[in-house]
C-alpha cells in the first residue's frame, strides 16, 4: 500500500501475513474519495525451477464517508393526530429517510462522490423537509425515525406519545 507517492518509502512497505491480512496507516479525511496505490510482489517460480520477484502494481479505490447524516425532528400532538417536521440530509447525497422501518424520503444518489467538483459541495441537494401526520391510538405510541447515508452511517430519533 502506498501512503505517501514514494513507493520506495519505509512507511509504504507492509508484510502481508500467511492468512492475507496486513495493516497500513493511510492518511484520511473524514469524508473523501481516493486512489491508493499499491505494489504486490511475490516470489514465483521460473520454468527452469529457480525463483524470481513479480511486481503486480494497482489502485485501490477508496469512499470513505464517517460522517452520519443529519436528522432534525419535531412534534406537534393535535387531537388523534401527531405531525412531525423537520430536516433531514447527509454531506453526501444518497440520505434516506424512515418511519417505523417505512421508507418515506430517499434522495438521489446521482451526485457525491462520483461527481465531486471540487469548487461545490459534496451534495448539491437541499435539506429533505420532513412533514408526516400520523394518527394516533390509545396508550402508548412509538415512532423511531432513521436516517441512513450511502455509506451506511445511521443517526436515529425516538418519540414516545402516551395518548
């Protein structure tokens, strides 16, 4: 793997175990999309049964997003009815939006990452305006809503209405 451009690097030499595994610190931003590089040499034998080093080079492409989205919810209780409002987005488009497991928002996952321009925003979508009346029944109502990214980061809200 390399962490730095200078694949002759120590920082950029890693044993690679018996059973696949390695470990590697590559630097990171929070959220970013990127190329790492590496070098894979492995000993292989010739035709004529002595052995010889074999550079394989590549690029692993890496999304990383540790950023969960945002969820802002409200409640108004009115008679037999509860309307929730609020916003919902991620810093990378692709959010979706849940009610009691119900899919009720989910934003098109045509920007972010594969279309960064470094000049805008990773999401060029507008916050998702939450608007849902539910009705409500006697004794205790649950209502958990989700928001879940493209990357699979979750941020929950719980509301507990005795009615």
């Amino acid at each position: 793997m390399l962490a730095s451009p200078n694949e002759n690097a120590a920082g950029n030499h890693v044993h690679l175990s018996k059973t696949g595994q390695f470990k590697v610190n590559v630097p990171f931003n929070p959220t970013e999309q990127r190329g790492v590089g590496y070098n894979l040499e492995t000993k292989v034998k010739t035709k004529n049964g002595n052995y010889q080093m074999e550079k394989q080079r590549g690029i692993l492409e890496i999304y990383l997003d540790v950023v969960a989205p945002t969820l802002n919810v409200n409640q108004t209780v009115s008679g037999d009815q509860v309307t929730f409002t609020g916003t919902s987005n991620d810093n990378v488009c692709g959010v979706k939006v849940y009610l009691n497991g119900n899919n009720v928002f989910a934003q098109q996952n045509n920007a972010g990452f594969n279309v960064h321009d470094p000049d805008k925003p990773l999401n060029p979508y507008p916050d998702y305006q939450i608007n849902q009346t539910e009705n409500l029944k006697r004794g205790q109502n649950h209502f958990i809503f989700k928001a879940v990214d493209q990357a699979g980061n979750v941020v929950e809200k719980s509301f507990t209405i005795n009615h």
